[in-house]
C-alpha cells in the first residue's frame, strides 16, 4: 500500500518548499507514497500541531516547524 | 500565480498608467518623495537593524529550541506561568506572521486555553526583535519602547478578559518533532547578535560604538565558522536569506507608499482624525489598525508618514498596537478557529485596549 505524506502548512511558501521536497525524495527514492497537502487550519491545530510546516507519514507526525533538506526527507521516508 | 491574477496584474498597471498625470507637480513630488524616503531607509536603517535583524531571526529559527518555551503553554501550565510567556513568547516563537496563527490555535485548543493564546495572538507580531528596534530608530525610543510595554500589558489584560468571558482550557498537548535543533550555543549566539543590534542603536560615543560593533561583529563570524557543524550554519545562513527575501520586497514597497502618501494625502484630514490625543483620534486609530493589513514591518514607514502629516502621539501608539495584530485577512482565520461569538468579542477586545492604551500615552505625553 501506497504511504500517505501529509504536509501540514497554510500555503505558506516555506510549506511549497517542503512539498516540492517530498515529492523530489519520493521520485528519487522510488517509494510508493502519495503527498497530500493539508491547510485546513482546524486540521492542523487539532492533529497537535503548532509549527508548519510539518509532515506526517501514515498519520503519524515526523517533523514539525521546518523544511527538510533532501537528505532529511530521504531519512524520513525510508524510516517510517 | 493563476493567469487570470496576471492579466488583472498588467491590466492594473495599464490603467494606472493610462490615467496617472505624472505631469502635474503634486505626482511628481509624490514620487520624488517616495524615493527620497527609501533613500533614508537604505542608509539609516538597512545595514544597522534590518541585516543583523534578518540574521536574529534566521537564529532563533535555526539554532534555538522551541520546546521549553512550548511547555510553559501546554494544557498543564500555571496560569501566572502561561499568561506572561504568552505575552513575551513571540519574540522567540513567532519571528514570521504565517506562524503566529498555527500556534495561537494551538494553545487555544490543545494547550493553555482561550486566555494565554488570545494573549499570545495579540502580542506575538508586534513582541519579534526587528518590529521594537526599528520602531525605536525611526518613530524615537520613547516609543518603541512604549509600544512593548503597552502591546504586552494589553495582551494580558485582553486574554484575561477572554478567559473570564468564556473560560476555556485546552487538551493533549502539543506534537513538537525537531530533533535536536538547539543547544547553549545557540542561545550565546543569539545574544551575541542582539547585543550587536542594541548597541548598534545606542547613541554613544561613536568611536566607541565602532569598535564594539567590530569587537561583536567579529566574534559572531568567528562562531558562526568555528562554534558550530557546517550543516547548522548553513541551515542559519538559508533561514536568514529566507526572511530577508520575504521581508524586503514588501518593506521597499511600503517605504516608497509612504513616501507617496506624506505628500499626497492630505495634511487636514490627517490632522482632523488622528490629530489629536482625545478619544475621537485615537478609537479611530485603533480601528483604521485593525482592519488595514500591514506587511511585516511595514506598519513603521506608514505610521511614520502619518506622523509627519500630524497624526499625534496617542493615535500613533493605538495604530501600532491594534494594526500589528489585527487585519481584514487575519480576522478571517480567526473567525474560522474560535467561531463567530468569540473571534468579535476579541476583535472588539482588540479595539478597547489599544484605545485605552493610546489615550493613556497621550495623556501622558
């Protein structure tokens, strides 16, 4: 089954970045996993999140309040 | 960008354009003025406290950790804890505004509750390192620092009022997965780099300010090369460019408007609403404030032309507190989080207090 990343963030540029990252890392890595955005703020609040962007992996959240670099997304790929 | 945005872009060009007598001496002199002000920006203000402030801000994003500070607001805070953290916490947590929101739902929901996150959201914009010290280099000491001391001690009073009013507290804490971003280090550097920037604004001796700014500087560098792994100040140096690049372009435009409107717009109307230190003046000012939308830093060149056209003290002071926090686009947001009742209540909250703070200031000046 395909992994589910989300990337929390209100359209922010910060919260681009961080997508285009994710999808650059899935391609390069060769995964199975869809990115979907999520900015719907009473989403975000209510999944505990209080710094975007942040990115979840299959519901559980792995980063929160920075961009990843490539390496960083490969590692949050790969380990969850 | 959609392409229906970039047609209405040019087409909004074209008109203006089309229809702007740019030989009549009134608009000439308008833009002449627009560029004389980014003249004095360029060199007052640019090297000395935008450049170490944009560093500032790429430190505490980088280097500082967040977490400490975060618990201080959870659901299980004490409340003479949470209320003044909230008050002081933008400054570390909320160097831009698109995360001030985030993190105001997030205390309101699932930490401290509806007081210190109204606290918090009213605070945060105006609290960050760059807004007090460039408010106190253009607008004058007295009030930069009267504009923190009022925005953190209305922030209290709003959140409390909130909390008696509806009394609700949050649950379940917050998710927080940054690793291991910050020691001491970054906490020496992020001093080091403040002190720089308050020094920077003293009026001193200037040899004296020179050789400590050099002394400063140096030691920064030296940090920034040595104390830290490459990966860190690299992370710092992008984080910087990050909101020097967001910042600038909008700060530019709104120093050159500024510029535009000390000439253009009429000195009797200024006068005739924000002239004055009475009640009139300054509820006028608070709510222009909560309404117009000011770009992050912006709100400084625009009070500093109305200024010029007479706005008077107290007004200005209501404008700086009730504008920085408060916008048509912010208000949605929060309408969406705490619901129709609440968010008004706060927007009115929001009014009161820079009303009553403004008048006081006058008052006393």
């Amino acid at each position: 089954m395909a992994k589910k990343v989300e990337v929390f963030g209100k359209g922010c540029a910060r919260c681009k970045q961080t997508i285009k990252i994710m999808e650059t890392a899935i391609k390069e890595l060769g995964v199975d996993a869809v990115v979907e955005k999520v900015e719907d703020i009473n989403e975000i609040v209510s999944r505990g999140i209080v710094a975007t962007p942040a990115i979840a992996v299959d519901g559980k959240i792995v980063l929160t309040g920075k961009i990843p670099t490539l390496e960083e997304a490969k590692e949050i790929l790969t380990q969850n | 960008m959609s392409e229906l945005k970039i047609f209405l872009l040019i087409a909004l060009v074209f008109v203006l354009f089309y229809f702007v007598p740019f030989d009549s001496p009134i608009v000439a002199q308008s833009i002449l003025n627009g560029f004389k002000m980014l003249n004095d920006y360029a060199r007052q203000h640019v090297l000395l406290c935008l450049v170490p402030a944009f560093f500032i801000a790429g430190t505490i994003s980088a280097m500082l950790k967040k977490d400490a500070v975060l618990k201080l607001l959870g659901p299980n805070a004490k409340r003479f804890v949470s209320y003044p953290v909230a008050a002081v916490s933008g400054a570390i947590l909320a160097v831009c505004s698109c995360t001030i929101l985030p993190l105001f739902g997030g205390i309101y929901k699932k930490g401290a509750g509806i007081g210190p996150a109204t606290t918090f959201l009213f605070a945060g914009p105006a609290i960050n390192v760059a807004a007090i010290f460039l408010t106190a280099r253009v607008l004058g000491w007295d009030l930069g620092i009267a504009r923190m001391l009022a925005t953190i001690t209305a922030a209290v009073f709003i959140g409390l009022t909130m909390e008696l009013l509806f009394r609700e507290k949050g649950s379940g804490g917050f998710v927080t997965a940054q690793g291991n971003e910050g020691d001491l280090r970054g906490v020496v550097f992020f001093l080091l780099q403040l002190s720089f920037m308050i020094l920077a604004g003293l009026r001193i001796n200037n040899n004296v300010k020179n050789v400590g700014l050099g002394l400063i500087g140096a030691s920064t560098l030296m940090m920034a090369t040595f104390g830290f792994e490459r990966e860190k100040t690299k992370l710092w140096l992008s984080e910087t460019w990050d909101f020097a690049k967001k910042i600038l372009p909008y700060l530019f435009v709104g120093v050159f408007l500024a510029g535009v409107i000390t000439k253009l717009l009429p000195e009797e109307i200024v006068v005739r609403l924000l002239g004055r230190n009475d009640l009139w003046s300054t509820l006028v000012a608070s709510v222009i404030g909560a309404f117009m939308y000011f770009a992050t830093l912006t709100e400084v060149p625009i009070v500093q032309a109305l200024r010029e056209l007479g706005m008077a003290k107290g007004p200005t002071l209501a404008l700086l507190m009730a504008g920085n926090s408060l916008s048509l686009p912010s208000m949605i947001v929060i309408t969406k989080l705490l619901g129709k009742k609440k968010a008004f209540t706060y927007f009115a909250l929001v009014v009161l207090f820079s009303t009553i703070f403004g008048m006081l200031y006058g008052v006393v000046d």
